[in-house]
C-alpha cells in the first residue's frame, strides 16, 4: 500500500522554513537576481519589504523584496504593480529564486 502523500512544498534554502506549495507555481521561466526563478501565485512564512520601481526584463514594476520569515533570507520579490497593460497578470504575485529555494522531500 502506497503511503499518504502530502502536499510537495518548497522552502527556504538556508533554514528549511516552508515557503510555498509546488501547485502554486505558475511558471518556471522567469528570471531573479541570481539566475532562474519560478513565478508562484501564492507564499507563506515570509516577510513583504518596502515598495520600490525597478525596471526588470519586461518594464517597470513596483515590487517589494520577500524575506524568510525565520532567517530574514532575501528569498525573491512581491510584483505589487506592473505599468505595462500585458504585465498586469504579475500583480499580486511572488518571485521565487530558484538558488534560493528547495523542495521538501520529507513528504
């Protein structure tokens, strides 16, 4: 008999804090600070920044940094406003890296 499987989810790299569910990932290519990154729609267990304009790959967005709320681990961003109309999707939505990230085997 196969054992219960919870739910897959990611964590910081540096102290293991859950930070996201797999299933909340809505795209693998988008690209951070440090290399890839994956867009994920929702993130638990981290602090938000200040708002700042940065002008990124696609434009000029608003974001805020996202913090490991246990370690204080700069982890990604928060899009909190996309000025260009086909960016809009963004807002609202969490910028993980993936050298920053890793996923939770203990499951």
């Amino acid at each position: 008999m196969a054992g219960i499987v919870g739910p897959r989810l990611y964590c910081c790299y540096r102290c293991r804090n859950h930070v996201s569910f797999h299933d909340d990932i809505i795209s693998k290519t988008f690209q951070g600070r440090n290399g890839r990154a994956f867009l994920f729609s929702h993130a638990m267990n981290v602090t938000v920044g200040p708002k700042e304009d940065r002008n990124l790959l696609t434009g000029l967005h608003t974001v805020a940094d996202i913090s490991c709320a246990d370690c204080n681990e700069v982890l990604g961003w928060k899009y909190e406003r996309a000025y260009e109309v086909s960016q809009k999707y963004k807002e609202g939505k969490f910028i993980l890296e993936k050298a920053k990230i890793v996923k939770d085997d203990s499951w």
